[in-house]
C-alpha cells in the first residue's frame, strides 16, 4: 500500500473514531488543581488507584513522559462511569449504537456487564457504561503496549482492536483510538468532588448495580426457605427485597413467585392472590401449570383480588 493510501485510511479510521466520541454522555467531570497536587495523588484521591495517573494524563492530553507538569489553577477532566436502566427490548448491539457509537462495541459492553454480546440484557437491570478514553498514539506505540498500558496486561490488546475496528497492532504516530475503561469506580473523596463540581450530581451510579448483586446472593436463601418450610422468614426476606432494592425484572419475579408460596402456605390467600398478580406481570411468560404449582397455589392464583 503507498504512502497516500495509507494515510487515507488512518484519516478515515481517525474521523470514524471522532464521530463515534460524541455517541454518549461523557461521565467526566472537572477538577481544579490544587497547590501541592500532582496526577498521582489525584489518582489516588478520586479512583483509590494510583495507576490511574495515566488515565488523567491521556483524558487531559499530558504528555505522558512528564513533557506537560500540572500546575495550581488548572482545569482538569476527570474520567468517570456511566449507568443507565436497560429496558425489555433491549438488545447489546442497539445499547452499544447508542451508548458507545457502534454495534461492533457490543461485546465489550457486554462482557463489561457480566453478559454475552448474544444474549438479551437483562431487564431493567443497571448496566455499566465503559468510559471513552480518547488515546493519541506516539512513536513506538502498538495496541500492545496501549493496552498494558490501560489495563495492566497485553492480552485485552484484541479488546482494543476490536473496539476500534483495527487489525494492525502497530500504530501510527497521531493515531487516535478509544480504550474503553471500565475500571474507574469512585472513593468516596472522588463522589465528593464529583458532588461540588456538577450542579444536582447526585450519586455517580453503580448503586442500583450493587443493590442487583447483593439480591442475586440472597435469592438462592430465600428458595431455601421457603423449600425448608421457613414460610415466616422467607415472607419478611422477601418483602424486604422489595421494598429495600431496586431490582431486576427476573429477580422481582422470582421474589414474588416466592411470596406466592409462602404465603399461601401461611394460609394468608389475599396476600397470595396478590403476589400472584404481580409474578405473572413481572414474568408474562409464567404459566398457571398444574404440573408445576400446586392446587392451592392454582386457586391463589385463580382468585379475584
């Protein structure tokens, strides 16, 4: 390939990278410079990760050999996560169109969340948004070292790639590429300024996402219950998942599939009638089988609220 081909498809694939920058929200927020504070200590202080040094030097566009020294006064741009709610219908090819600025970003927004870019997400569940990371390439750079140098290790070099839709792991000098960062949770110094610096920040997410995975561990003892006959415990565990956590669709369901059990085993048929009710609105798909629920459970689920 000549000199001129070359260079226009770097252009090309430069310009695809910069449209797709403007695809989501950015999740940054800024941060003055202080006298006495230098990248790492900021890193420290808002990420708990020292190693994010790099991470602000990239987002701010400092020289990484230490060419560009920060300086009380300045104005930085401080990386950060995005959450959103997914919704029935939503598939990880659309998510990653509309979130990250393609449908080839799905399996990294996938695998971000614990999924399979195959499989349908999970409804209403809190999902994680990677961070754009704009990375100008230099001299000597390859998506080797680009991705040791983001995430610690070579072999999510392919993640990169990918992401970017490259198959050379050389990179030119001025190349711009997008490293999609996940690993950016905020100490509680780092929600702080996060809180002074955006007028009506009020939390930077993940809390729901939290909130998702403690009821994914406690389900399990809630079946256990109410298979043990621990009908009275399973019904204040039960309504306390809830009332006290925002919870998926099929863990909602299951919650209530539970209740509808526990409380008829309790003889309390109102109550029951009325988890039923709710399970087969959170679960369209669950079917009233006399093969799976018992005549008790059939006539809870038969009655009139």
């Amino acid at each position: 390939m000549s000199c001129r081909s070359k260079m226009v498809v770097f252009l090309c694939c430069t310009l695809h990278i910069l449209l797709g920058l403007g695809a989501r929200d950015a999740a940054a927020f800024p941060l003055v410079v202080q006298s006495g504070d230098t990248l790492a200590g900021i890193a420290q202080r808002i990420y708990g990760r020292v190693e994010n040094e790099r991470v602000l030097a990239a987002a701010n566009g400092l020289d990484r050999t230490g060419g560009s020294a920060i300086v009380p006064g300045m104005r930085l741009e401080v990386p950060a996560l995005a959450y959103r709610r997914t919704t029935r219908g939503d598939t990880w090819p659309e998510l990653a169109t509309r979130l990250l600025g393609g449908a080839e970003r799905a399996a990294v927004l996938a695998f971000a969340n614990d999924s399979q870019p195959w499989r349908l997400p999970i409804d209403n569940a809190e999902i994680l948004i990677p961070y754009n990371l704009r990375f100008v390439a230099e001299e000597g750079d390859s998506l080797l070292t680009a991705s040791e140098r983001f995430f610690g290790n070579k072999k999510r070099a392919w993640m990169i790639a990918q992401y970017n839709g490259l198959k050379d792991v050389t990179l030119e000098p001025g190349q711009v590429l997008l490293v999609p960062l996940t690993e950016l949770a905020l100490t509680e110094a780092g929600k702080d300024a996060a809180r002074a610096a955006l007028e009506g920040w009020s939390g930077a997410g993940g809390e729901r996402r939290a909130e998702q995975a403690a009821a994914g561990v406690a389900l399990p003892l809630l079946l256990g219950q109410v298979r043990g006959g621990r009908y009275v415990e399973a019904v204040a565990q039960g309504v306390a998942l809830l009332e006290g956590s925002e919870l998926t669709t099929p863990q909602r369901a299951s919650v209530l599939r539970q209740l509808l059990e526990a409380y008829a085993a309790l003889g309390a048929r109102g109550r029951a009638t009325e988890a039923c009710r709710q399970w087969q609105q959170a679960a369209p798909q669950a079917r009233l089988d006399p093969r799976e629920l018992s005549p008790k459970l059939l006539a809870a689920c038969s009655a009139k609220p």
